[in-house]
C-alpha cells in the first residue's frame, strides 16, 4: 500500500505531531509526502503501515486528519479527515476524499465487496440465484434467473475474473462519507456520497458519471449487507441484504428488500421486496405493498398490493411474472405461479394462478373465490397507456445523470412481444365468442374466466391496435432500412422476447447463451439493440399475412376508430375530475 514518493518522517518531524497530540507506537512505519504541512494533522493515532498525501495549508478546499484513528492505511493527496470515533483501517483512500463524523471504516484482506453474491431471485430457495456484479445488466440478470443451468455452467465460468478483481481504492477520488457509523468491507467508487448511513457491511457503491451529476448516493440510516449500489439513490431507512440495486434506481422511506435485483430507474418506497427481480420503472410506493417471488417491468403496484409464494409444502418455490406494464388496484393479491399479460390492470384477489399472458391490455377481476375474470383487450381503450409510453423516457435518471447506459430498454407500448400475443389471442377469441358457456354465463380458457361478449369486444379492439401498429411502422419503413446482421433465422420463425425491458427475437438469446466472454455477451444485446427497427419490420413482412391484412380490413378507419375510444375516454375522465371538483369545491 506505500507510495514510493512519500518519504519516512524524520526525528524533528515526528516530535512535532507528537506536540500536535498524535501517537504512534512506531513513527518509522508512517511516511508523508514531501509537501505536506504537518500543522494539518492533530490529535491522531497511528498504527501500522501509514501513507499520508499531500496536505496543504490554505488550499480551496479543508485539508488535513484530525481527531481520527488511523491504522494500515494509504491515504491520497488534498483529504480531510475529521473525528472517527473507532477506527480507518486497511483502506486505500484516493485525493480529495472527505471523512467526516464516522465511526469504523474497515476493509480486511481479501474481502469480495460484495462482487459475486449470490441473490436468490424469483425461488426464495435459492435454484434460481443470479451472481451480482458491477455492470450487470437487466437483460443477463433476467436470463440468468430464467435460465439457472446456464448461469451456473456458462456464465459463472464468464464472470469469474471480475469476483477475484481487487478495486484500487477502497475509497475512490472525491468521495464524502460524514455522519456515518460503520462501514466494513465496502468499495466506495469515485464521487460516491454517504451521508448519515448506520451500517454497510460487505459491498460496492458505484458512481459511473463522469459529470457533476452523479447519481450515487447513500442517506439518513441506510442499513445494507451484501449488496452493490451502482449510480443509485439509496436515503431514509432502507435495509437491504443480498441485493443489486442498479441505474437510475430510487429506494427510499424505510424500504426493506432481500434477494432482489432493481434494474433502470425503479422506484420503491415504504413496502417490502421478498425475491424479485425489478425490470427497468417498476414502482412500488406503499408501506403495505408486498412484492414477493415475482418478476416485474414498466409496474405500477397499487396500495395493500401483494402475493404468495408458498404453499407450506416444499417451501417458498412458487414463482410468477407480472409482464412489462402492468398496474395493481388497491389490495390486489395473486398466488403465485402465474403470469399476467402486458399492461394489464389486476384487480381483486387472484387464487387460482392465472396465465393471461396470451391477452396484453386486459383488465382482470378476482372473484370472490379466487378465480380470474379477464376483460381482454379493455386497456388499450385508455388515455393512460399512451402518456406511460411518453412519460417513461422523460424521466430516465440515467440520461439526466449522463451515465453511460447499462440497461436496454424499448419503451414502445405496442412492439412484436404484444403484437404477437394479439394475433394469437384472435382465433382463440373467435372460439370463446361462439362457444357455450357455462351457467354462470362464462367460458374458460387457461385457467380463467372470459365472456363471449368480452371476446367480441377484444376482437374489435385488438384488430384496431394491429391497424395502428402497422400503419405506424409503415411511416417508419421510409426512413429505417439498417442491414440485419444479428440473426440468420426466417422472420418467420422469430418468436420475440421481452428480456429485462430489451424485445429481442429469441435467435439472439440463443446466441448470447452459447458465448464465451461477457463482452461478447453485451455485444450481441446491443446490436440486436440497434437494429431492432429492422429486424421489426423485416418480421411484420412475415408474420402480417393477406389473410391477417383482410381481416383488419381499412387501416386507417380501425385506427381512427381506436384514437376515437381512447380519446372518447380522456374526454370522460376530464368531465369526471370536473364533476369531482365543483361537487366538493368550496
């Protein structure tokens, strides 16, 4: 840890520290740089191997260690160090740091800082564990916890060298730490700050901006174990353990979490994480919202929202996926497993582990049983789904922050992973529409409950969201025509996956498994990445056959005719809010 440029303290030189009430059993094992002004340095304890930095009396900035124990320590130029009440020990303190008010920061030898913990995602029991590291990535998260055989025999051999890489600074350039009262075993990356955290033990806090607008921020009784922050705001209570809190991320107000993963721009405050695994926007902002077991992306969890994933047999091993988009009514509860369809409003209490995810834009109701009734299609009437496609990207913390991006995500409501649920959903709705129900006056499909005259109004709907759909890619086509190099397979054949927030044809995941390396890994995702617009249009030439085309009859008509509705409900909405404000106004 020494410095060859620091020089040992002379006899004259350690009299005076000694005057300015420091000690040290040892002052041949304390070396300085030649410049400093020991007048910067008073009432500290030495132990060990000690390197001090440049120190320099009227700098910008406060320099200098004061009031503080210091022990194995390699300490950089221009620091202020003020009243540690335990201890600095084993750290490697790059220049222009401030430690102020804390009470033990230690690093021990070997110490992983939390790189390569094992987060127990989605199944509590651990089969599904995905091995967090800095720069993982939503997409290889995800495929990491779907696919446990191949993170266990691929991607644990790929991602091995970054578990034994030691950071340089355990305490990188520019970083605050005040009012804090243990850390142990914790990287903390360049221009990181902490404020007022009560425990961080076995970690990694990342700052990857290289702007003043750095997202990296740990608050007001922060209490983390085994864990990597990375470019995250991190405040007011939260406990974490066996977590990765990513990009762009927002956890606050008491928030526990453990065995979780949060991917781009989530925010979580009050509730509890039990296993999941956030995709990119997943929101939950209740004290008695329970997010257990689950996978979620684009989510908006209402309040009393929650789940189960345990049947009291083989333990917690039950699992389920809320596809990107979709929105929780007050106390609304699903028993996992089960996987509900793309932007879907769930309401009530689901029992009976639905599979809706042949029916995007649904509204599902629990009946009093436990079972689901889907409205299929219902969404896509209202003015809200829209205004989600427009809000996300505006309020990318990410972009804001100038962070260079991990996570790929494609913001578009409509895209080949809804559309393609759409066309097949179409002829199972010409089924149901003519099928005979029950008594009860339904039909059931997969598990739920559906009307024939809720499949006849799905059918209209979705037909005019398809209308819409190509009529938008056909403007697209005159001006995106990339060459498509990141897949050999027909367009005909793509099956498309929504992959932690990225669509992408299933070719591309194939290939990503059979890789060798991480780069090569995040080479493939990024080009499907950009040239995700060609490969789109190359499959709606495919997949939109002349049957298909005259089913949907006039385009522009179908699409007007959905503008119409959705247009239709944000009239009504507003006249609501009117109705609202002048029955209760003053």
């Amino acid at each position: 840890m020494q410095n060859p440029d620091r020089i040992q303290l002379t006899m004259e030189q350690a009299a005076l520290l000694e005057r300015h009430g420091c000690t040290c059993p040892d002052w041949n094992r304390v070396r300085i740089s030649p410049d400093t002004d020991l007048r910067l340095i008073r009432f500290c304890r030495f132990y060990g191997d000690v390197s001090i930095g440049s120190l320099l009396r009227g700098a910008e900035a406060s320099e200098g260690l004061y009031n503080a124990v210091i022990a194995d320590c390699n300490i950089g130029d221009n620091v202020y160090i003020n009243n540690v009440g335990g201890r600095l020990y084993g750290l490697n303190i790059g220049s222009r740091v401030r430690i102020d008010n804390v009470g033990r920061i230690e690093a021990e030898p070997g110490a992983s800082f939390g790189i390569g913990t094992e987060v127990s995602a989605l199944d509590e029991t651990g089969s599904r564990h995905v091995a967090i590291f800095p720069g993982i990535t939503s997409q290889i998260a995800t495929l990491a916890a779907h696919r446990p055989r191949w993170a266990e025999q691929t991607l644990a051999g790929i991602i091995e060298p970054l578990l034994d890489k030691i950071p340089v600074l355990t305490i990188g350039d520019g970083a605050v730490i005040c009012d804090t009262r243990r850390i142990h075993n914790v990287c903390i990356g360049n221009g990181v700050v902490i404020n007022g955290a009560s425990n961080l033990k076995d970690g990694s806090i990342i700052n990857n901006s290289h702007s003043s607008r750095g997202f990296a921020y740990i608050g007001q009784d922060v209490d983390a174990e085994h864990f990597i922050i990375e470019d995250a705001c991190v405040d007011s209570g939260v406990l974490l353990r066996n977590c990765y809190v990513g990009q762009g991320v927002q956890l606050e107000k008491r928030f526990t979490a453990h065995d979780s993963l949060f991917f781009a721009n989530s925010s979580c405050e009050c509730g509890e994480a039990c296993a999941i695994l956030a995709g990119p926007y997943t929101v939950t902002m209740h004290k008695s919202s329970l997010l257990i077991g689950g996978q979620y992306s684009f989510f908006n969890a209402g309040s009393g929202t929650n789940s189960s994933n345990h049947k009291y047999k083989l333990g917690p091993v039950h699992w389920g996926m809320m596809h990107r988009g979709v929105k929780t009514s007050s106390d609304a509860y699903i028993m996992w497993g089960g996987s509900i369809g793309a932007f879907s409003l769930l309401m009530g209490s689901h029992k009976q582990h639905p599979d809706t995810s042949l029916f995007p834009f649904s509204y599902l109701f629990g009946t009093p049983d436990g079972a689901t009734v889907a409205a299929p299609a219902l969404m896509l009437k209202s003015c809200g789904l829209m205004r989600d496609q427009m809000k996300w990207p505006k309020r990318d913390r990410r972009v804001k922050a100038r962070l260079p991006l991990h996570d790929n995500i494609h913001f578009e409501v409509l895209n080949p992973v809804t559309v393609e649920a759409m066309i097949k959903a179409i002829p199972v709705l010409d089924e149901i529409s003519s099928a005979e129900c029950g008594t009860d006056g339904f039909c059931r499909y997969n598990g739920i409950l559906i009307k024939p005259k809720s499949a006849k109004r799905a059918i209209e709907l979705y037909s005019c969201a398809l209308a819409k759909y190509i009529l938008a890619k056909q403007e697209e086509r005159k001006t995106v025509l990339p060459e498509i190099t990141v897949t050999s397979q027909p367009a005909t054949q793509y099956e498309w996956y929504d992959l932690g927030g990225q669509i992408l044809p299933y070719d591309v995941v194939s290939k990503v498994t059979e890789a060798s390396t991480l780069s090569e890994i995040q080479n493939l995702l990024d080009k499907a990445f950009a040239e995700y617009s060609a490969m789109e249009l190359d499959w709606i030439d495919a997949v939109f056959s002349p049957e298909l085309m005259a089913r949907l009859g006039n385009l522009e008509e179908a699409s007007r005719r959905l503008d119409e509705l959705v247009e239709q409900d944000r009239k009504d909405y507003l006249s609501a809010l009117s109705d609202h404000a002048s029955k209760f106004s003053l």
